[in-house]
C-alpha cells in the first residue's frame, strides 16, 4: 500500500496514457464507420429511384406540326372575287352573264377524228407491157366533198403521178406481197398490201357545242365559219388537243381545249 500511496500518481497517469492509446487505436476504426454511414447517408438522400417512363402520344404535336409545313393558300379571286371582280358581258337576248359562260370562252370541244389519206393496193392486171397496179387514194382531208372521194390511179413500177411514185414491188410482180410507195409531199415512204392499206392523217375535224344558245356544230373543218353571240368566228386550226378560232371582228385567236369528257 505504501508503494501505491507513494506512486499513485505514476499509476493514474499509466491508466491514461493507456487510455489514450486505447483511443488512439480505435480512433481509426472509429473515423472509418462514421465515414461510410456519412456515404450511405448521402447516397440514400441524393440517389432516387427514377421509374421509366411511358410512351408520349405525340398524335397532337405531329398533326400541329403537318399543318404548319402546309402553307395556307387564301383565294382572294374565285369564287369570292374579292380583288378580282368577275367580267359581265351581255348576251345575245340582252342578259348579263359571267364572261366565262358567253363568247368562245363557253364554247366546249366534244370530239376530234382524224382525217386520213389513204392509199389501198385495189388490183393488178397483166398485159404484153408488164403487170399494172390499182392503187386507191382517197384524201379525207380534202378542200371540197368531190376531191375526198375514193380515187383510183394506174401504176407500174418506177411511175409517179401527182401524189406518188412506185419505187419497189415485193414478191411477184403479178402477185405483190407489198408495193412501197414514195409520197411526193414529203418523201415518205408507203407500204401497201391487198389487205392492208396505208393511211397517214392530214388533218382534223371536230364538234362543238355553246350551251347558252343550245348550238352543236358537227364535222366542222379548217374555214369554217361558227356564229355565236351575235359574233362570227372562222376555225383556223384544228389538232388533237385543240381548236383554234379567230374572231372575224378582230382576228382575236381563241384555243379551245378539247374535252373527251363532254357530252356531245
């Protein structure tokens, strides 16, 4: 006891210092665990679970988005003639009607046919001078109803008349397979057999009609002359798309465009 009482001090300072070291050591230990519960804290507060998300029905945004790429086209002329006042004109009985629907602008093409020239090998005689050959020509295209008739015109090889020449017979001169023919108006070349003429358009003619004064014109040509509306016209051209008039007034050209759909 007498050493306690005389060391006591030594003593308590040895318990301390052991403490110390004590503390030391599991200071470490200590420090780690804090750190790691500090980051699964942190993780838990800043880390949220995120559910996926849906498919968007986007139906509205691309419908929006189609109307604006299409540009919005305002009419200001028909049928609202709000800059563009619609032209009257006075028909034949005195009315007042759009300028569309009297004149040549109303006039309606309901048919176009050809006109043909046709040439058809008709026969063969055999004389003492060699084979002759019938070749038709009929012209539909014609000026006058006598000349479009069907005319016959006698050939041998090598002879030219006023619409063409005979430059080759095929197979046997008695008995042609095919006769070739050089037209004179253009050089063009003709082949003809007994079955099978040949035939090239020259022209075209054509049927009207002006509904505002219930007139049909048919089978009206190149020249001729169409009244409507107190106003002549003569026909100047005629093609496969379009007739062409001129007005006798003021030689006014008027292409009319022709349409299958309309009723004759």
């Amino acid at each position: 006891m007498d050493i306690l009482k005389k060391h006591y001090e030594k003593f308590i300072l040895g318990v301390v210092l052991l403490g110390l070291v004590v503390a030391a050591g599991y200071l470490p230990f200590k420090i780690s665990s804090e750190k790691q519960e500090l980051e699964s804290l942190t993780t838990t507060i800043t880390t949220v679970k995120v559910e996926p998300l849906s498919n968007l029905d986007l139906t509205i945004s691309q419908n929006t988005l189609k109307r604006v790429a299409t540009p919005a086209t305002i009419n200001l002329g028909s049928p609202n003639k709000v800059f563009n006042p619609m032209p009257w004109q006075k028909a034949a009985d005195e009315r007042l009607v759009p300028m569309t629907s009297v004149g040549p602008a109303a006039a309606v093409v309901t048919n176009i046919t050809p006109l043909y020239l046709r040439l058809s090998l008709d026969s063969v005689t055999v004389s003492d001078t060699g084979p002759r050959y019938v070749i038709g020509v009929q012209n539909e295209a014609a000026a006058t109803p006598a000349l479009r008739s069907k005319k016959q015109k006698y050939c041998s090889l090598n002879s030219k008349n006023e619409v063409f020449s005979l430059i080759e017979v095929r197979g046997k001169p008695e008995e042609p397979s095919q006769l070739v023919l050089e037209l004179n108006d253009t050089g063009e070349k003709a082949i003809v057999t007994k079955d099978v003429p040949f035939q090239r358009a020259e022209g075209y003619m054509a049927d009207l009609r002006y509904e505002l004064e219930k007139k049909v014109w048919q089978d009206r040509r190149v020249g001729a002359s169409l009244l409507f509306n107190n106003e002549d016209y003569i026909i100047v051209a005629i093609n496969p798309s379009e007739v062409v008039l001129s007005a006798k007034s003021n030689q006014k050209k008027w292409p009319i465009k022709y349409n299958p759909t309309a009723k004759p």
